[in-house]
C-alpha cells in the first residue's frame, strides 16, 4: 500500500494536469537490476529475472485495478545498458569519476551536494552509515564516503555486461538518470518518488545528471511522497508489517481504497488504517448510488453542468500542491447538494478507471 500510495499519487497529477489540457510523457522506470532483488532471488532460490517479471506483473495488475492511468513509457534497467554506459563513459571522460575497486563518481567535484535533501555532511554520514551503504572506503575502495558507485563488479549469481571498465553491472543512481534522459531529455519538469529516496537516491541523481549535461536544474520541481506506516513502523519488507493491495482490495472495493489513498497528503507520512478504509466505503457507495438514480431521470430531467463554484474548489485544491484530502471534501460537497456532473468529472481525477463497485 506504501507503494499504491506514491503511485496513485502520481496519477493523480497526470489526471489533472490532462484534464487542464496540459500534454503530459509520463515515465516510470522499473529497476531490475538492483541488490534488494537480487538479495531477495538468492534467498528464495529463483532466477532474478523471473522474480523482477514476476514482481512488475504484481505491480502492473495492482495499479491498473486501482485505476491508474499507465505510464507512457516504463524502461527496464535491464533493456537500458547501452544508455547507461554511455552516461557511465561521458562522467569518466569530463573527470568525475575515478576507478578503484569499483568505477565512482567523485561527489566532493559538484558543488552543492546536499542541497536537495537540507543535510549536512555529518547527516548524510549518519544516515549512510544507518543504512548500512558507506561501502568499502579507503585504500582500494572509494576516497570518501559519500562517493558512489556508477559502475561496479557482479557477484557470480548477479549479472553482468562488458564495458571498458570490465564486466559488471551499472550502480543504482546512474541508471535512473540514464533513463530519464533517454526518455525526457537532459531536463526534466517533474522528478519524483517516495521521500525516503531523497537522499541518498535522488541527491546522488540530480548530482551526476548535471554534472552529465551541465545544465540545471536537472529537474524543476521534486515531488516526494510520505511514507506509510503500519503498526508503529513504516510498511517494509525487511520488518514484515506490508498490507498489500490485495488484502485491501479483499476488504473494500478498488475506488473506495483509491479513495483512502488519496485522502492523505501525498507529502505527509501517515498511519493505515482499516477502520478509515471502511469509511472510504460507504463514500464510494455513496456516490455510486448517487450517479445510479440520476441516471434513471429522462435526460431532460437531469442536471447537465455541474456546479461552477463547486468544480473551481475542486480544481484551486489539486492546484494548491495536489491538496487531495481538501479535494475529496469538494467531492463529499457534490454529493451532498446532489451535483452528479460535479460528482462524474471529479471523479474522473480522483478514482481514475478504478471501478465504482
């Protein structure tokens, strides 16, 4: 549900900006080349490839129930080496990487690395040294901690492509960028993700990416979602606390838990809930019957433009940093004055394709 959050997030600006007639080329990236995955095949005893596709069917069938609109593109690490190297090959030759037991990109050469996330040195030591990613620094590793990889070796059980740096496999930040510049060029409008990849993630991205091009900013506006909490921690794989889309999806219909989702703010941390999940229900039902007995009136009976007043709160609430719990309020508004245009267009953004059922 963390990850329906942050994605349904996403649709949701994609939803609005088109519904305002902005043209939108919306790229999600899928990363099947990484060692969580890799972690993870090694301890089920199954192929890394077959769990990567197993795992973007899960995702793909989770979010096209939710409603999702899909992306336009969603390159796989895999199918994007070419690019990656290239990016990879460009960083070396204008002096920002340097070769050691791996191929690093020296961070100490952009100045302002920190900036997108507001921490220190001493906090981003502290958070990577947290998270158990400071790597092997010193003699024959890299010369400051917060270097990284852009090009390292493969373990056996791991993949691996040639390249003038030998055999490998590419390091986590580069490939994003060598995607996002594939598909959207070296400047983007909207970069965004789950606000635990702040740092180091996407401070390492933007980092490299200028440095790549040297033009900023990468990218003009950063989006980053809470994270989503369930009995007192955040939802994780590695704690065990997950509710997935599928129970949710036992429980309540698609729209009623879209709905839940996006009465949160997309950038606050929130707690799961199954009570509130129950409350998202009856709204959705609600509405439903709603739009069921309007259209049983003759269509001249029936009101055929919603409220002006009503659809300007709706649109001034996406508007206002995607404010989509205020947004919903507009929604529960229409329901009450009995506004079925109102309540069909707002729903149209809010719910997606997501079944009202």
């Amino acid at each position: 549900m963390g990850h329906a959050f942050t994605f349904t997030m996403f649709d949701i600006l994609v939803r609005f900006l088109e519904s305002n007639r902005v043209r939108v080329k919306y790229v999600q990236n899928i990363t099947d080349v990484d060692d969580p995955l890799f972690e993870r095949a090694r301890r089920d005893k199954i192929d890394w490839r077959e769990l990567a596709g197993r795992e973007t069917q899960v995702h793909i069938r989770d979010m096209t129930t939710l409603g999702w609109r899909p992306p336009d593109v969603m390159p796989r690490v895999s199918e994007e080496i070419d690019s990656i190297l290239a990016a990879t090959n460009k960083l070396n030759a204008k002096g920002y990487a340097y070769r050691s037991d791996a191929l690093y990109f020296d961070a100490s050469k952009y100045r302002g690395f920190g900036k997108l996330s507001h921490l220190s040195r001493r906090s981003m030591l502290r958070k990577l040294r947290a998270e158990d990613l400071l790597g092997n620094v010193g003699p024959g590793g890299k010369q400051d901690p917060l270097d990284f990889a852009l090009w390292r070796s493969s373990a056996p059980d791991e993949p691996a492509w040639p390249s003038k740096f030998g055999p490998g496999r590419p390091g986590w930040h580069i490939e994003c960028t060598a995607m996002s510049m594939h598909y959207l060029g070296e400047q983007v409008d909207i970069h965004g993700g789950g606000r635990d990849l702040v740092f180091s993630h996407h401070e390492s991205e933007r980092a490299q990416s200028e440095s790549l091009t040297g033009k900023k900013p990468f990218a003009r506006a950063w989006m980053h979602t809470g994270l989503v909490r369930f009995e007192g921690h955040k939802m994780s794989k590695s704690r065990g606390n997950l509710v997935k889309v599928s129970q949710a999806l036992q429980m309540a219909p698609a729209a009623a838990v879209r709905l839940y989702l996006v009465s949160h703010r997309y950038g606050r941390d929130w707690t799961y809930d199954w009570k509130a999940l129950t409350r998202s229900s009856r709204l959705i039902e609600q509405v439903r019957k709603a739009l069921a007995d309007d259209a049983r009136f003759a269509p001249e009976k029936r009101k055929s433009k919603p409220d002006g007043r009503l659809m300007a709160e709706f649109n001034a609430a996406l508007a206002d940093d995607l404010d989509t719990p205020r947004a919903v309020r507009a929604l529960r508004t229409a329901l009450r004055q009995g506004d079925a245009p109102a309540m069909r267009s707002m729903q149209g953004v809010l719910l997606g394709s997501a079944a009202l059922s």
